[in-house]
C-alpha cells in the first residue's frame, strides 16, 4: 500500500473518530436532535406539497409559477 492511501485512511479514521466523540457528548445530542426535528418538518412539507399536487395538480402549478416569479423578479 502506498503511503498516500494509508495517510489517508488514517485522517479519515481520525475525523470518524472525532465527529463520533462530538455527537456522544450533550452538544451533539443537541445537534442530532434539532436535525431530527428539522428533517420531520421537512417530511410534513414535502408530504404535504405531494397531497397538494395531487389533488388538485392546476392550482399546484400556477402556485408554483407564481412563486417562481415573485424568487426571480
């Protein structure tokens, strides 16, 4: 093995270890726990968005035109 592919996997074991022993202490378990919560309200919305699309898919696309318009004027 070259010396180059050790020095990486050693950097990479490294940064493991140390992201591992960030989410272990009460910080990480914060952290975890708000992209938890935030990755649930992301689901609601898309859950919601597909409900909507698939209801009634017009008024969804002028919505989505109209949202379009107003981001890029």
């Amino acid at each position: 093995m070259s010396l180059k592919f050790i020095a990486g996997l050693l950097i990479g074991a490294t940064a493991t270890a140390a992201i591992l022993y960030f989410l272990e202490t009460e910080e990480g378990k914060a952290l975890t726990a708000k992209l938890k919560a935030e990755a649930g309200k992301v689901e609601e919305d898309i859950l919601a968005m597909a409900d909507d699309m698939a209801n009634d898919p017009h008024a969804f696309m002028n919505d989505l035109e109209k949202q379009v318009d107003k981001a890029t004027s």
